[in-house]
C-alpha cells in the first residue's frame, strides 16, 4: 500500500466505516485553498495571479486514487493580481474575454498513482471554449483529523505547465514567455464548508 493509501487510510478513522469501500465525496475549504497561475514578464519578473472563486466535485478514493476524479470550475471574475486595471486587462477580449467566456473549467480524465505520496492527474481544461489536455503532478502532503471538526481532512497540491497560446491567451507572445505554471493548493474533508 502506497504512503498516499495509507495517510488516507490513517484520516478515514473519523469517517464511517464503508468510506474506504468506494470514493468519497470530498470538499475544497475555500478558507485554505489556492488557485493561482505563475509566468514571467517583459523582464523575466514572476508575476502570479489567483483565482478566489472556484466551484468543485472532488470524489477519492483512498484505497486506489485511480478511482478518483476532480471538477473544477474558475469563474473569470475571480481573477485577483492586487492591481484591479491589470484585473480589468486580464478580463477583457486581449485575455480572457470574460464576458463572453465567463469561466474556465477543469475535468480529470484519469489519476494514476507514481509513487508514496504522489500522482499525476490528466484531465481536459477549458478556457474560451477551447479545451485540450494537461496533467498536474499531484502531491499529498498529509492526511489526518482536523482537530476543530474531527472529520479527516486531506492536503493536496497539484501544478502543471501549460503554453498559454493554446487557449487563445498568446497576447505579448513570445516578448512574454507563454508558459504558465498553475498551481492548486488545497485542503479537503467530507463535510461541506460552513
């Protein structure tokens, strides 16, 4: 049994004793979650956005994580640098056009586990109706109880690196480098956030 199994089986005790039968629906805490994306400007500067708004259904399955899926759903508005004109910019038709577009999604369609405590996740991501595939390396970084609810709670991190271009986002390319690098951040449990 792989790190991941067994993590996720050490948080199962606070769940019914069938959760580890099959997958388990799971929620991402929006109170510790990240959705951000990451690439380089005119200089070579980082620069990161997030995405403060997100809808999912997670389903785990910690006895064979390739039973688990992930849907994610990133409404444009949510988007947030901590510059609102540049906010305005990334919304508007040069990027996301986000009144025509108003969300980008993610689907999984597999995750394979690679190791103790790592997968891959591939899956179809979405944005101004252009959709083609990409795959997060997915990294568990703990399971246990959450000491305020007793419920398991599970630490996830997944990031892939995506050529902007393909979606219709190439404004600046090459001047600004089209690699992306998006990053998920997250806390999970079985109840949902209050």
């Amino acid at each position: 049994m792989t790190r991941i199994a067994l993590l996720a089986a050490a948080a199962a005790v606070a769940l019914p004793a069938t959760a580890m039968a099959e997958a388990e629906q799971l929620y991402m805490d929006p109170s510790h979650t990240q959705i951000s994306a990451e690439w380089k400007h005119f200089s070579g500067l980082p620069l990161q956005i997030m995405f403060t708004q997100f809808d999912s259904t997670v389903m785990y399955d910690a006895e064979d994580v390739s039973n688990s899926s992930v849907e994610i759903t990133l409404p444009v508005e949510g988007i947030h640098s901590g510059v609102a004109p540049f906010d305005t910019h990334l919304k508007s038709p040069d990027f996301f056009e986000a009144e025509t577009y108003p969300t980008a999604t993610f689907t999984s369609t597999s995750i394979e586990s690679t190791g103790e405590d790592t997968a891959t996740m591939t899956g179809d991501l979405t944005i101004k109706d252009v959709t083609a595939p990409v795959t997060f390396d997915v990294t568990l970084v703990g399971a246990g109880e959450n000491p305020m609810s007793g419920a398991a709670l599970y630490g996830f991190t997944a990031t892939t690196t995506l050529d902007r271009t393909e979606w219709g986002l190439g404004m600046f390319a090459p001047a600004v480098p089209a690699e992306v690098t998006l990053m998920i951040a997250t806390e999970m449990g079985p109840n949902p956030p209050q």
